[in-house]
C-alpha cells in the first residue's frame, strides 16, 4: 500500500477538523505534516474523484469533504488511492503450464478466475475489505477525540490561522 | 503483493505433486511457468530461509518440501516472501505536526504506535492475517485435485519426466 493512504486518511481527518465551512489548499494541507504539495494534490485529487472530497478553484477555492466522516469508509480512501486492484497480484502463471495429454489430463487449464490459490487468496483478502469497509473515518476521528484530545484542537486552530493570514 | 508470492505458492504445490522423495531445481520448477530462473530462484530460498523449503546441492539437489502442506499456510508463504511488514505504510507524518501550546493542547504528539489511524488500520489488516494463517496448502491442494484433477497428474508426470531425462 503506498504511502499516499496515510496522508489521505491525515487529510481527511484535517479537514474535519478545520471545519466543512472552509476550503483548504492542497499546500496548506501539506505543510501542516510538511509533504510535498504536488505528490498531495495527487492523493487529493483521487479523493475528488471517488467523492469523498470536492475541490473549487478561485481565491477561497480548496478542498472540503464532500461526505460526512461517517460515511467514509477506511475501504473507501483505500480504494480511492489504490485503485481497485487486489493486493494479491495474479499473472496467471498457471495457464502457462505444460498442456497434458487430454484425455488422460481432462481439458487445458482452466481461466485465471478459477484458480484455487487465487479464490484462496481473494477470499482472504476479501475479509480484509470487509472489515475496512466497516470501519468510518467517523470511528477513528472519534478515538483520536478520546485519546489525544489535543490533535483535534491543534489542527482547527492551525488551519483557522492560516485562513486569517492568508 | 509481489508477483512472487505467486510464483512460491504455485512452487509450493508443484514441490508437493513432484513427490516429497524428490529433490527439483530452480530451473526445472521455473520452466513449468516459463518463469525467469534467477528470480524465482530467490523467492526459493526466501522459502528456504522461512524453514518451508530445504535445499540440497549437488547432482541430485535441487529442492523439496521441509513441511507437509498441512503445515504450511497462505501466511507463512506471504510472510516469507514480503517480509514481516503491514500492508499499511505508516511513516509517522502525524509525528511532524506543528507542536501545539502545551498547556492547552497537552503533550505533543505520542509515537506512531498510538496514532489511531494506523491501529484501525492494523486491526483491519491482523483479521486478513489471520485468514492467510487459517488456510493451509493443503486445503488448496485438495480443491485443486477435486476441481481441476488433470492439473496434479500432469504436473507429477512432467516433474518425473525431468529426472529420468536430467
């Protein structure tokens, strides 16, 4: 996974916190975990893309949530800046594989899709997705608030200054 | 996921078929997929190095199975190849926040274990681990011989018609 996921799930939970009234920039969003703007952008824009954040351009333009946290799924922001691959990566080296003799060996191999170490493997990942598509930003932002009340009251006030000098 | 992990389980599989009795090489399990000899040849040894696999050197080296399929899972096979790290990459941006004002916001930030995001994302993740370490090779071998019966035949006739050729 790269390392684009956690500055997305970081920026989403920033701009909760600066406030849905307001629109961040990518730059702004960046310096606050010092993060190259442009490599930012990029996750924000995948954001953009799956809904989970809208963009306007302009003088207040920037970037606000498009959703609530608590319809924002960790499966979600994965999904977004990921794609939809699965990470176990099947090239089908299994069609490649000797052909056998056909009446004693049945038919050739049979497509990707029924490959039992791939089902395997997909099964298991798809448990995996379940469980991030069952965990909201709403839920993390939630045991940060309990945790580290601090995190929250710093992010407001530091995305709250840099729209008074700005 | 690296392609590799593909590459071991079908090896995997295919060291199981060619007989526990058996010693096969790099070169003859890479060509049954037309594989690149060298690369699986280190995926083997990560295999080796993870006590799944021996190796033997010599005319009638090669390498077999050092466990049964019983005892080998989709995790130790994940595990030995990529490495003990988590899906997740978790570089610990939230750590080079702005400090807050310490009596207000309370200590700066706690270490990377305790950010909230990469603890949601681990559990998620620990449940798709735990999966991976629920299924043995030995289940997939057994859907494998009742789906796709040919496939084991044929793979224990090419790896015994490599021996009396070699």
């Amino acid at each position: 996974m790269s390392e684009g996921v956690e500055w997305a799930l970081h920026s989403i939970l920033n701009l909760a916190w600066a406030g849905p009234e307001h629109a961040v920039s990518a730059a702004r969003l960046a310096a606050y975990y010092d993060l190259p703007p442009a490599y930012l952008n990029k996750q924000l824009q995948a954001l953009v893309r799956a809904g989970l954040v809208s963009s306007g351009s302009g003088p207040r333009g920037g970037f606000r949530l498009a959703r609530r946290l608590e319809d924002i799924t960790l499966m979600d922001v994965v999904a977004a800046v990921e794609g939809p691959e699965e990470a176990f990566r099947c090239a089908g080296i299994r069609l490649r594989a000797p052909r056998g003799r056909p009446h004693e060996d049945g038919p050739v191999p049979e497509p990707a899709e029924d490959c039992q170490i791939h089902q395997a493997m997909r099964e298991a990942e798809l448990v995996w997705r379940r469980e991030l598509a069952g965990r909201t930003l709403a839920d993390v932002r939630d045991r940060v608030e309990r945790v580290s009340p601090g995190v929250p009251r710093r992010a407001r006030r530091w995305f709250a200054a840099a729209r008074t000098t700005s």
